[in-house]
C-alpha cells in the first residue's frame, strides 16, 4: 500500500506470493535437522554423564562406549530430494589438556519415506578427531562424519532414526582427561525451495 502524491489517494498492491520458491539450481543453500543430546533417551548400560556445563545448565558428557537413542525427525519439506546428507557432531571441551587429545564418535541411523519400509541401519564414523594442545576449557568444536548419507530416493516427509555413542579409537593418540560434553548432531541438507507447495510432495 502507499499514496499517489499527486492525487492524495491511497492505492492498494496485491502480491501472490508462491508456496515454495524453486532455485532453478542458481544457489546453494543448506539448512541443519537437529538431534539434541538433551533429550536422548539412555540405556540401561553405558549411559552418558549428566553433568554440569555453563552456570547453571547442564548437558551430556560420554565416556567411552556410553551411547544415546536420540529422537526421530522428519525430514525438512526444503530438502532437495535424492540429495546427500552431512553429518556432524557439536561438542564442548571438558577442562584444557597441554597436549593433543582425540575422540572417535558414531551414528547408527535409519531412514525411509513415508508409505515404505525404513532402510537398514548403517553405521558411520567421525574417525580420530585431534582436539589440538591447550584448547581452552569449554570451548565448541565442530566435527564432521566423513561419510555423507545417502540420499538417493528419499524425500521431503520422510522420518530418520539414529543412536549416538562414543567409540575407541583407531589410532595411538590419547583421549581427553574428562569427557567432553555433546550437545547435538545435526545433518546438512541440501536445498531447493523454502518449503513444498503440498502437504506431501514437492
């Protein structure tokens, strides 16, 4: 809406705006699916440390082999279908170490679309993450599986599954003092529109 200056009078635009805007394969854009620790469900073994974390909040510390079913998404109705999925773990350093400290993770997830039956669970690996020298105490680090998830024939609705835990490592290096804190996974998706003109379909 504004006013013609002229003729003191005001004039209404009426836009239409699309559902889903398409980008025609001109951009790439990515949008994260979270999985919180937080809310993880533990098992009757190997169960994950609540501990405390910044003032008065508190989150998930795990020790080697402690695990965590995290709760199901869907998968968001912006996802470029077919496209491969990233993993990647957030965690929080648990006091400062004078030399190099590394940690090993793992996702075992399954996926499916609607109306059809869920994938075989599969297991990925961060390998041996290097948490360099005098990485100071609480500090967020960013660590990435290198195996994408595959994404050919999975589309916009569909549900994903995954357990969280701490593996040994692979190498010779040293772990840690004290168990750094987990706070997410998350999975890059890939994008194409910022939603789908249906319910259930592109």
């Amino acid at each position: 809406m504004f006013r013609n200056a002229d003729e003191n009078r005001l004039i209404m635009i009426r836009a239409t705006i699309t559902p889903s805007i398409h980008s025609h394969n001109s951009i790439t854009a990515y949008d994260d699916i979270y999985f919180p620790m937080s809310v993880g469900k533990v098992g009757g073994a190997n169960q994950p440390t609540w501990a405390a974390f910044v003032g008065n909040t508190y989150e998930y510390t795990f020790a080697l082999n402690d695990y965590i079913h995290l709760p199901s998404q869907e998968v968001l109705h912006k996802y470029k279908e077919g496209s491969a999925i990233e993993a990647h773990v957030h965690i929080v350093t648990n006091g400062l170490d004078v030399t190099a400290r590394y940690v090993n993770y793992e996702i075992e997830y399954t996926l499916g679309n609607t109306s059809a039956a869920m994938s075989a669970a599969t297991i990925i690996t961060t390998g041996d993450y290097t948490i360099p020298a005098n990485t100071t105490d609480r500090t967020h680090l960013y660590i990435t599986f290198p195996t994408s998830i595959a994404g050919a024939g999975y589309r916009i609705g569909g549900a994903i599954k995954m357990r969280f835990r701490r593996i040994a490592l692979t190498g010779g290096g040293a772990a840690p003092t004290s168990s750094p804190f987990v706070l997410m996974v998350g999975m890059h998706i890939l994008m194409d529109s910022i939603g789908s003109r249906n319910v259930a379909t592109k």
